[in-house]
C-alpha cells in the first residue's frame, strides 16, 4: 500500500510526498520534488533526519544494535568469515564460493606492490609527520601512477581501481609506519594472508625471519571486519560527494581518508588511548568524570549518532581485547584495567544513561592495537585500511546507480542582505 505524507505551510496548498519503504530500517518521505513546486529547502544540519542516498549495502539498527552488511549480522562475520570474504560480499552483494573466493583473493595479490616511485614520495615527508598525513597525500597520489583505470565509465577500469586500492592501502600504511620509524620498506609476501601480510610489513625486520602469530592474525583480521563499512558514516558520505562530481576513484579515497582523521570519526581511537594515558591510574577515574559531566571534555569512545542502546562492534571488540591480551600474557595490564573502571562507572552514571551513551568500538580498539604493537599515530590508518572497502564499495554502488546527480546541499542563507561595494577610504 503506497503512502503519502502531507506537509501544510499556512497560505499555501498542502503538498503532498509519497512515503518510501526500504527493506528494513524507518520509511523516508520523498522530498525530491519539494523545491520545485513550494520553493522551500528542509533544513538539516549534520543530515540528523536525511537519507542521503539509497543503498543495498548495509544496515544499521541503532536502538537494537544491530549491524548487517548486505544482511549477514556483523556478529556472524567476525566469528565465520574473514576480511577478504567480507570484502567481496560488501562490493559485490554475495558471499563468493570456493573459486570466486579463490580468484578475489588472488586478484587482490596481484595489486597488493606500490610503484617503485611512489616509495620516493615518501623522502619529502618529516619523519615526524602524522601517518594520516602521509596516507592522504600518497593514496591520492596513486592517481598519478595509475592513469590506466582512471575511466569512471568503463566497468573494467572501476574494477581495477577496486582491486589497487583494497591491496595497495596496506601496503602504503605499513610504509608510513615503516618511514616514521627510519626503518626500510618491507615489500609484501604472497604466501602470507591479506593481514598477515600487512604484519609482516609492519614489523618483519631485515636481519632476522618473522613468523605471524595465528592468534593475533586472528584479532587484526576481526578488528579489519568490524571497521569494513557503516553505512553512510562522515567519511562514507564524503567518498559519495566527491565522486558524484565523477573524480577519480583513488582521489575519492583520500577524501574519504582525509574525513576519517578529525576525532569524532576514525581520530577516536588515538583519543581514547590520549585520554587513558592523562587520566593514568584508576584512582583519578572519578575525578575525570566529573569534567566530563560538566561538558569541559567528553569521554572519548563513547556515544554513537545511529547506536543509541549499544554498539555491536564494542562487543565484539572487547572479546577480542580479551583474546589478545590473554595471548601476549598482558591481562594485567593498568590500560586495560583502567578503560574496564571508566566504562563501569560510565554504564551507570544517570549522565551516561539519560544521553544513551555507551562504548563505541574506539573504546577496547586502541588497546588492543597498542598491544599488538600498533603505535597510536597509527590506529587511525588502520581504521583507513579496514574502512577502504566500505568506501570502494560505495563508490562501486554510486557510479553504477543510472539516477547518480552531483550532490548539491543547498543552504538557509543567513548572511548580509545585497548591498554596494565601497572603496576603502569610503569604509
Ligand atoms: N562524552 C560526554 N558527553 C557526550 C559524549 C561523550 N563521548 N557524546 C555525546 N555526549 C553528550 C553531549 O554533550 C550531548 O549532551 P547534551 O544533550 O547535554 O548537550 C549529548 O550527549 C548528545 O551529544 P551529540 O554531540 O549531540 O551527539 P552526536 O550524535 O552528534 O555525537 C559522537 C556522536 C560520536 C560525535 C559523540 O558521541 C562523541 O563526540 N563521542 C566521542 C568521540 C567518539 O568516541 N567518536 C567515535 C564514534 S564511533 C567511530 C565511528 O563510527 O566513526
């Protein structure tokens, strides 16, 4: 049964909006015509209330805590699958049998060096600069370096983009680190996993043999699924905007990288690890908090815009906090003992309760990166790495979509009214 929605503006004849149904989530009513017939705008800052666009991608239930991608709860995902099956089911709708599986994986192998050159770009950054930094100049920079599938228009060009981006981000990640550090670039190793690769990258010294350690594999592998996709997030949405213009894919990337930095977003889990260090010792927990409730500072890894009961992930995240503390014989650890005592008096603090605050998956990830070796400046960049499919995915869906326009927010103007220019003596 169709549905309509009515909007009454005093002196004008209603208007009338056909209601949408997805397939699950709340109905939209369709504003499209909205500005043609009553010359109004609606006004949302922040999109609180605006489905930007339509996906098939993934879903979000933030009262019930409920995360799909392409319908599979995340839950069955990070205990089942692993991040490079979960990033052909996020492109391409379906879960791949056993020889598209096959044939993904090696197709990502494939791409998964940078070219030689792109290693100089790297003598051009400080040594000291944030990894993030150098992530968004030289992931755009692969637009330099592969004009050959910069077509937007032609399918082949897309899935090669696809495929470069999706191996070559780990591949760049680990060199920023690599750079950071002065150490010398490890080029990857086929006979290794997508992320046991990415370790072996990071940290396998020249002078001596690096063995991955299955269990910690294991944890980066789930924390690679949990980041994979969120719908249409900040950085999502920024991936969306650029490419509806119809710039390249890989500079589509950056933007999207470049969004995920600020604190609210991906910077989130460096600031909750910022935050455990200033706060130190559980003994200053309640102190801390009382700045929080008095707004001065917020408890970072807390609060979520869609979760409003929990966040599926933060589950899944601590378990995995768990295992890995567990295998590295650190389950003492002051860190970890501390981020238990905030989320503690946090769960049930009528401040907390009363806003629908509780731990988003920053809260457990930056413990569990920093005890797998992952220095801070770093987790943001492997959010980046993980949240690459989600955005190719987009991407894929957007440029495929036959209805695609160029996203154009309009405004309520506010400034000045019209008025004349004075020379400046005038002024
Ligand atoms: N600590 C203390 N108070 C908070 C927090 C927090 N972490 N988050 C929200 N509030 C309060 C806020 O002050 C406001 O209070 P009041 O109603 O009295 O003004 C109320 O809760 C609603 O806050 P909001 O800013 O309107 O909520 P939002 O949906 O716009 O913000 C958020 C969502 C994630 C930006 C916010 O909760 C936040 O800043 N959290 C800390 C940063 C963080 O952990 N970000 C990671 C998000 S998960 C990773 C990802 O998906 O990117």
């Amino acid at each position: 049964m169709t549905k309509n929605a009515i909007l009454n503006v005093e002196g004008q004849e209603p208007f009338e909006m056909p209601v949408l149904s997805g397939t699950l989530g709340p109905d939209v009513v369709d504003i499209r015509k909205l500005y043609g017939t009553t010359n109004m705008f609606m006004f949302d800052p922040g999109f609180t209330s605006t489905a930007s666009c339509e996906s098939k991608i993934t879903f979000i239930d933030g009262e019930k805590g409920q995360l799909y991608y392409r319908g599979y709860p995340i839950e069955q995902l990070a205990e089942q699958s692993d991040y490079l099956e979960t990033c052909y089911l996020l492109i391409y709708g379906e879960l791949p049998n056993a020889v598209e599986k096959q044939k993904f994986e090696l197709g990502v192998l494939r791409h998964n060096m940078v070219h030689e050159q792109l290693t100089w770009f790297f003598r051009g950054f400080r040594r000291d600069a944030h990894p993030m930094s150098m992530m968004v100049g030289v992931v755009g920079a692969l637009a330099a370096f592969y004009q050959d599938s910069l077509d937007i228009s032609n399918p082949e060009h897309r899935r090669i983009a696809e495929y470069r981006m999706i191996a070559k981000v780990p591949t760049l990640a680990a060199m920023c680190y690599r750079y950071s550090k002065g150490l010398p670039f490890n080029y990857p190793r086929n006979s290794l996993s997508y992320t046991g690769n990415f370790m072996h990258m990071m940290f396998a010294k020249p002078t001596e043999d690096y063995v991955v350690n299955p269990v910690l594999e294991r944890a980066l592998d789930r924390i690679f699924i949990l980041h994979a996709d969120h719908e249409q997030n900040a950085s999502t949405s920024t991936v969306r905007l650029a490419g509806s213009s119809g710039a390249n894919p890989f500079a589509c990337i950056a933007a999207g990288i470049a969004c995920l930095w600020g604190p609210a977003h991906g910077g989130a889990n460096e600031a909750v690890l910022k935050m455990l260090d200033e706060i130190g010792d559980v003994s200053r927990v309640e102190e801390f908090m009382q700045g929080v409730k008095e707004k001065r500072y917020r408890l970072m890894g807390f609060g979520h815009r869609v979760y409003k009961n929990m966040d599926p992930r933060a589950k899944i995240m601590k378990q995995t906090c768990d295992e890995v503390l567990n295998e590295l014989g650190l389950h003492d650890s002051p860190k970890f003992k501390l981020a238990m005592a905030l989320e503690k008096i946090a769960l049930e603090d009528p401040y907390f309760i009363e806003r629908k605050l509780y731990p988003n998956v920053d809260f457990y990830s930056g413990i569990v990166l920093s005890a797998l070796g992952i220095p801070t400046t770093m987790f943001t960049v492997l959010f980046a790495l993980a949240r690459t499919v989600g955005w190719v995915s987009h991407w894929h869906e957007m440029i495929a979509d036959p209805h695609q326009k160029i996203g154009r927010p309009r405004q309520l103007y506010t400034g000045a009214g019209r008025r004349d220019y004075l020379p400046v003596d005038k002024r």
